[in-house]
C-alpha cells in the first residue's frame, strides 16, 4: 500500500517579523497539497505552531492550515501534530501549559487525539498508518526535549511488535526536538535520544519525523535502517537556512523518496524545489 506524507514544522505563525504574510503562506500550501494524492496524504507538524505561544499565532494557524486542509479535500483525520517548546504557554512563573495547542489541534481535527495535556504520548491508529506522537516538551522546560519513554512504551504495548517486512502498514513517529545534535554548542536535543530510538527500533517503526533545529537532516539508524528525518522551519527565517517543507512517499510501511520544497516569493507558485527525491535504501 503506498502513502504521503507531507511534512511540515516549525510554522511559528504570530511572528510579528514573519517574511510571509497569510495569503503567501496559504499559496505555498496549495502548491505543496496539489503534488500529493490528497485523499490518501497525511499532512505531519512536528511542533513550533506559534511563536512563543502566542495566542493569535494559533488563530492564524487555524485559519491557513484549515483552509487548506478543506480547499483540497485532506480529511481532518490525516493531520497529525505534535507542541514544541514554542508551544509552552507561560502565564505567570510557574504556570505552564499546552492547553492553547490543545485547542487549535482539537479544532484543526474535529477530535482530541492530538490533545496533550495530561498525555506526554498519543497513539493514533489511523486505517492505513500507526502514528506515535511525542511531545518532547512535555517536561515543560523549553530549553531541552525528553521523551517519556515509561509512557510510549505503555502504549506501543498495544503494536504487536511484528517484522516491518511483513507489514503493508507504515509506523511512523512524530517528535518536535531532534535526536542527534549538530553542533557543538547545541544542547537542545531530545537528551534520552538512546532510549527512545531503540524502543521504536523495538515496535518496527520505519521513520521518525521532527523539526527544531530549522534544518534539513536525514539519516538511518540501527539494524532495521529507521529513517530519522528532520525538515528545516515552515515560518521562521533562520539565517543561513532554507524555509522548507518535505513530502514524503512511500510504499509497504517504508518511506522510499523524499522532496524537499523552499518557500520563495521568485516563482508565482511560492515554491521551489531544492533537491532531487532521496533514493530508497
């Protein structure tokens, strides 16, 4: 059974210092939807929605990302996200909450299976996928990310964990903070990175999508070669990186080539794309 993903993160709409407005934002959006399969594509967001937590950071995204949703004809139910640390809401010192996240995801999917208070780890047992969605921050602290692997290891109980080979379904998890870090002075992984690889190894899960480091990464790791693979900032410009997003194609639960797109104002379509497809392994 083949599938699509596509991958986006980092969005931190209500960024008074945004590069692009709305309807830019919303034009790249139908250019990335109208390369996919929309009734069978899954769109990822890793985390970042706002900036800051920013309460009309949310309202906006709301509105782009459920307009685009709707204009193509994505069901509801193939959105999939996870908070970043970006999406901690601080109200007062001591007082720290995803409730702002959990509302726009509640509204984004029409459900509470992307809701995470309370709940550092949600399974999503979609008809043709399984989906771990980690939230990395759920510690609270945004200057790091940790897994709560006590949690994912409950849940993933529920995955007989099968030989990936002889299964049609993909397993696919979905964190904000990256696993592995990329320069010296980057102290903001997922610290117990170790742990959580090697249970997903466990449960046959093939990939590991996320965002933070607003960077494009890719790589395999252990025995099964899971495909760990990070998406550089849909929203914030970073200075010396590309704001991309990343559609994702596979087939018999493995993900086999990837498209990397730019976001740019130099082509009418507000996209451009930076890299050939990455051959499967």
């Amino acid at each position: 059974m083949s599938f699509e993903l596509v991958h986006l993160s980092d969005l931190h709409f209500g960024n008074p210092r945004a590069h692009l407005t709305g309807n830019q934002v919303s034009k790249a959006l139908d250019t990335i939807f109208s390369q996919v399969s929309e009734k069978n594509a899954f769109l990822i967001i890793s985390g970042d929605v706002t900036l800051q937590g920013r309460a009309e950071g949310y309202e906006e995204a709301f509105d782009v990302i459920s307009a685009a949703v709707e204009r193509h004809g994505i069901p509801r139910s193939n959105v999939l996200a996870c908070p970043g640390n970006h999406d901690i809401v601080i109200e007062q010192p001591g007082k720290r909450h995803f409730s702002s996240f959990d509302a726009w995801s509640s509204r984004i999917r029409a459900d509470t299976q992307c809701t995470f208070a309370g709940s550092s780890v949600r399974l999503v047992q979609h008809q043709s996928a399984d989906f771990l969605l980690l939230n990395t921050a759920y510690h609270l602290d945004h200057t790091k990310g940790l897994a709560d692997l006590r949690e994912a290891e409950r849940l993933l109980k529920i995955l007989a964990p099968k030989p990936r080979e002889s299964e049609n379904r993909p397993r696919i998890a979905i964190a904000h903070h990256h696993m592995i870090p990329v320069s010296e002075d980057d102290t903001s992984t997922t610290r117990n990175a170790y742990g959580l690889l090697s249970l997903l190894e466990k449960y046959n899960f093939s990939a590991l999508l996320h965002g933070h480091q607003h960077a494009m990464q890719n790589l395999f790791i252990g025995d099964k070669k899971m495909r760990i693979s990070g998406i550089g900032s849909f929203g914030f410009l970073t200075a010396g990186f590309m704001n991309t997003a990343a559609i994702y194609r596979g087939n018999q639960g493995i993900i086999e080539t990837i498209e990397y797109l730019g976001l740019t104002l130099d082509t009418d379509s507000g996209v451009v794309s930076i890299s050939p497809t990455t051959a499967k392994v």
